[in-house]
C-alpha cells in the first residue's frame, strides 16, 4: 500500500498500444458498416447540464450519475443559500443543487435526444446518426463492469418505416461477420406482441409481470414459470391462455402462424405480428440466398419502459456470454424535451464483450497497418548514416518504418521489434553497406533475406 | 431564458456529423502520420485520482481542474470528518479532500506519465507513444477556448537520441502538409541556448525574465525590449552584451555562426547549438531536396518550466492564428511519480485551430468515404420492391447506399440527399422500372444519365 504508487480510479482503464489496436480494429469495423448504411456520426460533449440528465434514468440511475463540484467558491454559495431560508438543512441531497450544476455523460440515448432538440432546424428528417464515446457510472465495479465505459450507438429518428428495423438486422449480421464471428442469433420481439398478450387475458397492467416471468423458461422451465405467474398475480385460467406463448416452438413461420392464432382477438397484437412480417419480408429482399440469423423470441423483453415496437438483441453462440447488443423502437424519444410525436429505433454493440469474445477465439488480425512494418537496426554511426535516406525512401512510398534511435545492444534492439509486433528488422553492418545487399528478418518465421533497396521497398510496400 | 429549452454546459460543444467528417479528417490525417514513424495509441481514463493531477499545473492550473463529487452520502463523510477534528472549518478548501477524490483529465501528459510509471514493466523503451482524447479545464470561456477540448499529442520517452526531434520536425512537416498547408514555418529553440545566454551575462536567475522580455520583440521593438529587461533587473552593460542575441537576423546557418560567437565561453549555450546542429543534420539526411520549413527563433520561450532541451512551435502564415502546434524535450517526465531520470520529448497539434485553419482555406475535402455515395428514391410500393435488391447489391459492392425509407414528396427526398452531402441520387419510376435502365442524377451538376445496374455498380463502386 505504497502511497506514492499511481493508480487509475476503480472501475477505470488504460489501454494499451496492443489493446487499442484490437478496440480501433472493432469500433472500425463498426463504424464502417454504419457508414454504408446511411448513419453518420455525432458527438455530445462528456458533460451534460444536471438538469438534462436528472429523472431520466429512474431513481436508481439518478444515483448512478457522476457529479462535478462546481468551480470556483462552491461552499460560499451553499452558506448564501442557506442564509436565504433558514430551513435549509445540511444533507447531501439539499447540497447537490448548490455543489453541483454539470454531470458526466451516463448514456448516449438522453444526450442524443437533448441533440435532436436543439438542433431540429438543422436537422434533415430522418436523422440517422450513429455515436461512439465513453458513459461514466457511478456503479460498483466488478468483472465486465467498469464505470467508464464505451457505448456504441446507432439511431434513427423521425421515420416510421420498418425498414429501419430490417436495416439494422443486416448491420448486426454485417459488422459481427465482418469481425468473424460465425455463430450469433439475432433476436427480435415485438412489444404490440406482449402487449397483446397481456390484453387477451385481460391483464395489461401486468405485461412487465408476465414478461420478468416467461423470460425464465430457459432458467426454471414451465413448472417454475408457471409458479411464478401465480405468484405474480395471474390465474390457473391465464395461464391456460399463456401456455402455448410459453411454450411457442418452431422456426420462425410456425411461430408467427401459432401466435397469429392466439392474438387474433387483439389489434394490438396483431399489429405486432404485422410488423414483425414486414420486416421479415424487407430482410428476404435484401439479402442474397443467405438470410441474416434472426430468431422471433417472444420472451425477449427488454427496455419494456421505452420501446413501444421492434426490440432486438444480438447473442453469440460461440462463447458464454450476456448478450453482445440490443435496441428496439421507442415511440417518444424528445417528448423529454418538449418535441413530441418523434419516433426512433436504434440498436447499440456491446463493445467491451465483443472485444472478450474475439480475444477468446482468437480472431484478432496478426497484422495490422497501425504497427510499424519495418525496423532498421542502429549498429553504429557509419551504419545510421546509411540507413537514414533508406527510412526516408520507406515512408516515402508510405511504408510505416522506424530506425532504433541508438547503437543499444542488438538484442535490445529486437526485443524492442518483438515488443511491438513489427514484422520485418533489416540488418545493417559493414558487409551490407559494401555490398548494397541489406539482411531483411521476417520476425515470425526468423528467415533472412538479401535484398536490395528496390526490392525491400517492393517487399515492404 | 425558457427554462425547458436544452443547453449544454457553456464552454462544451456539440459536433455535427458535416463536423464530425472534418475533425476525423483531421485526426486520421495526423493518426496515419504519427503511425508510419512507429507511434502508436494509447489511452487513458478521463477521470484521475485527484492526488495524481493537484499540484501537477501550479496553483493556477489546480483551480481548473474539473473536481468529480464523491458517489454516495459526501455530506455524511464531511460531518465526519469535523467531528475527528474539532478544529475542522467549513471552506471550499477543506471540504475537497472529503467531497472529491477523482478529478477529470487536465491534459495528456500528466496521465501519461502517470501511464509509464505504472506500466513500466510492460513497456519496452523507447516507448512512443500517441494520444488523442479530450481534456476539461474550468477556464472561462471565450472565443476560441474551450472548457471541453481534444488534445493530440505524441510523445517518446527512454531516448536521448536526437533523431527523435528531427523527425517531430517531419511529422509535422508531413501532416501539416497532407492535410493541405502550404505556407508554415516549424520553430525550433534550445533551452540550453537560452541558459547559456543568461550565463554570459551573469543572470541565470533571470532566465525566464530574459525570454519573456526578447519574446516580445515583434510586438514592442528593441526599445521596449531594453526599457523591459532594464525594469526586470538588467543593467545598461548586460543589455549591450544582448543586444546581438536580440536582433539575430539571416538563416539558420546565419544565426547559428553569430550564436556560437556569443556563446563560445559556456559549455551549457555550446551543447544546445550542437544539439540544432545535429538535428539540422538529421534533417539533411532524411529528407529529399525539399528541406521542412524549419526556423530557428532565440525568441521561443515557451514551457521554460519543463522543457529542457529542443522546443518546437509550429505557425501557419496563411492565416492569422495563434500557434498551431508545439513541443520539445523534458528531462524527467516520470520523476513526479518515482520514476526518476527517464528523459523524454513530445509534440502536439493543436486541433481545433486547424479546423479552423482548414476551414477559412476551404481545405476540407468535397468528398468523404463517411457519406453514403447514392440515396435511392422512394416513389411508390412497386418502386421500393424494385429498389431492394438493388440496394443490397450496392451495398454488397462496399457502396455506401441509401434507400428514402417511405414515399415522401421527391422534393422532400432530394432536400435529404442535399443535406447529407450524397453526391448521387438514383430515381425509380414505373417508367425505369419497365426499361431498366435507371437514372442517376449527379447532385453537384444537375446532370442526369441512363445506366444499368451494371453500369451503376461500376460508376459508383
């Protein structure tokens, strides 16, 4: 315990030249996808006002939220206030007013929604933007949860195609692929589905109840599940309608066409299972004989709170873990700021979970163009002069180059290669200046070659 | 004043995706530089230890830093706090330590160093490094100055090899240039020069006096410079003995010879004109004819504090605007943390003047692989089925490609293309669709043409 040791704040994270070479590699990848598809990237800055953020997250994300002291004599104006009303009590909630006007970014989702706002007179409806920045929570750090955090989002607002919603399944199918993973379900619901659902046994008021409920069937089956409907208020003669929801099987046709069956009483629920046509139908369209990996999941339910139609989440298949994205529509995403009737969908990658997948199956590229591609050793004076217009002639034909900056050990010199994966060291010592033939070491294999200047470059370009 | 109206935090800003394209020109510009001469990324968290960053700036800087107020119940800890000491008064300066102990990033070399020492035994040395992240200072705010801003800086540490400047000298000659400057002028000191300067005349002490006092000889002429340096504690005989200093005119090698003169009897001022000597060197030999606009200007004074051997400023003369980019050489970056003795040297750019540099020149490139190349009409029903596979074909080819997501007026879909800046726009009608041969229309032209999804796809790709 060391006092003097410097440390980063818990739940925080440098990273590394390795590591940020794999993180571009994935948020890229990312964006590139969202590029080809029509979204453009926006950023917000790390503080929001106070006012922006509190009460949109609930009681508990309120909690969560980074504060900033205010600048400047922050106790001096908490003694005025209190002189102004006597009453004024000392506490930490009376004092955050006064201490506090700004806070730190908790999500892209009420940043982006403040933006559309402000800015809807420059805005060119529909506004599909895409965001990558980091979001501060005040949580308890544990393993895959940190409180500064990069999230990746992609929304579109003010159209009410469903095209949106296709377009963002080809995007998960894309970019995931593209990263090379080979076996994810994207997963997709319908909250006018649920909705229906619950109206049909004439219990809407209990939709977050059922949902909590059937989302367990994979954890305690239908007994459990069934148990916990009684518990959460449902009857033996709901959950008689509920069974073949419960327990719907099949591909993705056989389940539409037994809920079809079951919420054919419902405009709301038939709605739903339109959508979720339509949207099947732009994705036959617009895929070639390969249709993307979507599963209808009727027990996915999440965000029930904001989403009002589509809602989506990525799974792999490959390794265990949470689900590596999510979104959905939500029907109001500025009513917060006094826009209403504005619709939007949007989807987000779970950057810090595709980074541990990948790194777990190994599928980061060897080689990447932000590593040097060849190190010139520094034998000695006489060697260094020669090797300089050789470094100039490498970058020249934009080939990433580096000369060891001193005559260190040779050995240094290629730990310091091996460090930072470059993959070529050319060799230069006496010989190699009088014949004009320079040593290249490919570091992988070990083989050395003679080659000479044009054919390095060749080799290296 | 409407309360509801969003606002973010004065001194914050909002980037657009027109803005978003321009500023990731720029960083990737300077990113690709950085890379091909072996930096490479790192990044740190936004939020440090508060006891890492005080006392890091001066008592100046500490006042800016952005304080994070501690999760949880602050005031509670306060409380405490005083009743262990019953002495304990209530002020903003000593309730900080109790309401915060994380504090926002105030630059990028202080968590970098913080970054080497940490990870010291994982680097191998040389370590060179890049970062570009944001950093908040609680400034007031005013034209030009931010309270939230990106820095990018590239720094080496671990070697004493002059190599490293010379090619900070090419690294901003190459993205400066790359990213269209034409006329600009790399500035080049020693701080040596300047010891050895205040040796000669006996007034070490007043080295900063000095600098400060010269600095300012374009604005106040050799008159006001004397009147100053006598007020600041020189006598009539040290000013005489200036004086050639003062009014050093010519190029490089001019300069140079009329500065060894002067500096002939101290060792410390002979060490700095042989360290500009052979980074000149370095210079000559890794570059082709056309030498870096590189001055040498005695008059540099900028971070005396820290720098100690080289010290860069970068102006453009195309435009009326501050400087542009800076650095140099400081002995002991780590000794703040421990780590004592490990020399280093650093350049940044100052991004935001190059934006806006870049913007006044009308430098921005028209185009940008970040904008959808060709937006799809949306006619009718009959049309969008029609338009599908071709927008999966588009995109298929790695065009990025656009279908207007319902049937809005034309006049709506093409005011959408205009303010995305998509420079073509494919129109469907029931006519096309019965020939196959679609329309493109060239959106900065106004032309249109017939073409077949072959000859789209090849025109676009």
């Amino acid at each position: 315990m060391a006092s003097n040791k410097p440390s980063v704040p818990k739940g925080t994270r440098d990273f590394s030249p390795v590591e940020m070479v794999r993180r571009n590699y994935i948020f890229d990848t990312i964006k590139s996808v969202f590029r080809k598809y029509g979204y453009q990237e926006i950023q917000t800055p790390s503080m929001e006002n106070l006012s922006t953020l509190t009460g949109k997250y609930g009681d508990e994300g309120d909690k969560l939220i980074f504060k900033i002291l205010n600048s400047g004599d922050f106790w001096g104006e908490a003694e005025k206030q209190q002189q102004k009303a006597e009453a004024f009590q000392f506490s930490s909630r009376s004092l955050l007013p006064v201490l506090s006007e700004k806070a730190l970014r908790y999500d892209l989702t009420v940043p982006f929604a403040r933006y559309v706002v402000m800015h809807q007179n420059e805005i060119s409806f529909p506004f599909k933007r895409f965001q990558i920045q980091p979001v501060w929570r005040a949580d308890r750090p544990q393993k895959g949860r940190y409180r500064e955090f990069y999230q990746c989002d992609a929304d579109v607002v003010g159209s009410e195609s469903l095209l949106n919603e296709a377009e963002f399944v080809l995007i998960y199918q894309e970019a995931l692929s593209k990263l090379g993973l080979r076996d994810f379900t994207i997963k997709i619901n319908n909250r006018k589905i649920l909705t229906g659902i619950a109206e049909i046994i004439g219990k809407p008021e209990l939709i977050v109840d059922m949902t909590v409920a059937i989302d367990k069937i994979d954890k305690i089956g239908l007994d459990g599940v069934e148990k916990e409907l009684l518990e959460r208020g449902f009857t033996s003669g709901d959950i008689e309608m509920l069974r073949p929801v419960i327990l719907l099987k099949g591909d993705n046709a056989e389940k539409l066409e037994k809920l079809k069956a079951v919420l054919e009483p419902t405009s709301v629920g038939k709605a739903g299972i339109k959508e979720i046509e339509t949207i099947f139908d732009y994705l036959a369209r617009l895929s070639s004989s390969s249709l993307p990996n979507v599963e209808l999941d009727i027990t996915l339910a999440r965000g029930l709170n904001y989403y009002t139609g589509a809602i989506f989440e990525v799974k792999t298949n490959e390794v265990a873990m949470g689900s590596i994205g999510g979104g959905g529509r939500y029907d109001d995403l500025t009513g917060m700021f006094g826009l209403k009737g504005l619709t939007g969908a949007g989807i987000s990658f779970g950057a810090d979970r595709i980074y541990d997948v990948l790194d777990e199956l190994k599928l980061f590229p060897e080689q990447s163009s932000e590593i040097t591609k060849v190190l010139i050793t520094n034998f000695d004076q006489d060697a260094e002069k020669y090797a300089l217009p050789l470094l100039f002639s490498f970058r020249n034909k934009g080939i990433a180059a580096e000369l060891y900056p001193s005559a260190a050990k040779i050995k240094k010199q290629m730990a310091y290669a091996d460090s930072k994966n470059i993959p070529f060291v050319l060799l230069i010592g006496s010989e190699e200046i009088q014949s004009g033939e320079l040593t290249l070491k490919d570091m992988k294999s070990g083989q050395q070659e003679k080659l000479t200047k044009e054919e390095l470059i060749k080799k290296l370009s």
